[in-house]
C-alpha cells in the first residue's frame, strides 16, 4: 500500500482516524480529528478511500490570491487565560458504529463502555487532565455504567458536566496527574 504525508488513513481495530504527518519505516505517524498525534504499524492501518481528494494543479496560485484578499483583514482571537478545554467524548451509539443493526441493547451498551474506557486510559496516558463523557439523559443506565467504570480508578474524580454547556446528559471527569 503506497502511503503519503498527508494522505487520510483509519485504524484497522479501532474506531480513530487522521491524516499522516509522518512516515518513519513501517511506523506511520498521524494527526487524529480531535488534534492528537499517534502512530501505528504499516499493517494496523488502511486508507480512506473516500477521502482521496484530486488537488489542482494550480493550488500554489489559489493560495496566494486567497492569502491576498485576507493579508489586511485582522481575525480576532479569543484567549483563554489558563484554562484548557475538556476532551469531548460522545458516547451516543450512532456516533460509535455506521450501523446498529444486528446490535442488541447489551452489545450497544458494551460497545459504549469499551469506548469510554479507551477514552479514558487514552486521556490517562496522554495525560489529559479533563475529559467529558457525553452520554444523554434516557434511562440511566450508561450514566450509572460510567460512574461505576469510573469509581474503579484510584486517580480520578467524576461529577456532572456543565449544566449550560452539555445539559443533563454528560459526566466530567478530572484526572489527578503524578
């Protein structure tokens, strides 16, 4: 399989995605939607065939006419003082799988679970201090599934997530780092 920087590629095992940054051997370093760098081996990845995108030739023309037009125009930024957003996890089931189909209830629940826990050792090892788990109101039952996933680790804390931001249905988590 012929891979470039900058090319579109998924994990074969698991539900991430991103863009290649870069190629070192077999390794194939990669930039995920939600900004986090990764790497994986040549053989746990495939290409995003949907994704291949043609590029005009004459991209280097547009780039500088477009950088033209917007060279005098001052974007406004908004700075934070100190404060890092949370990692967003949504653990809705159809932003885990393109189909429920065949699923039961118990599969989709565990397939909530298992995710959040990823999420979660994810966010541990990459030393993300914030994450919020956003899992809908319904009947309780992710809600009371998470906060007993959660109360099995020693180094984090768990509370609801802001009222105003995510409503009733999301689970903040912060985590104790050494």
């Amino acid at each position: 399989m012929n891979l470039q920087v900058g090319q579109r590629i998924s994990l074969i095992d698991d539900n991430l995605s991103g863009v290649i940054t870069k190629i070192v051997a077999d390794e194939i370093y990669f930039s995920t939607d939600d900004g986090f760098e990764l790497s994986a081996n040549r053989s746990q990845i495939i290409k995003d065939e949907a994704f291949d995108v043609a590029i005009p030739e004459d991209i280097e023309l547009l780039l500088t006419e477009k950088e033209k037009v917007y060279q005098n125009k001052k974007i406004p930024t908004k700075k934070l003082k100190g404060v890092i957003p949370p990692m967003e996890v949504d653990l809705h089931i159809h932003q885990l799988t393109s189909s429920e189909r065949g699923l039961s209830a118990h599969d989709k629940l565990n397939l909530q679970i298992d995710t959040a826990r990823h999420k979660l050792e994810f966010a541990i090892r990459k030393r993300i201090q914030r994450i919020v788990f956003i899992h809908g109101v319904g009947e309780g039952v992710l809600r009371a599934e998470l906060e007993y996933l959660f109360s099995r680790y020693d180094n984090i804390k768990f509370y609801d997530a802001n009222y105003q931001q995510y409503g009733l249905g999301a689970t903040e988590v912060y985590i104790f780092q050494n």
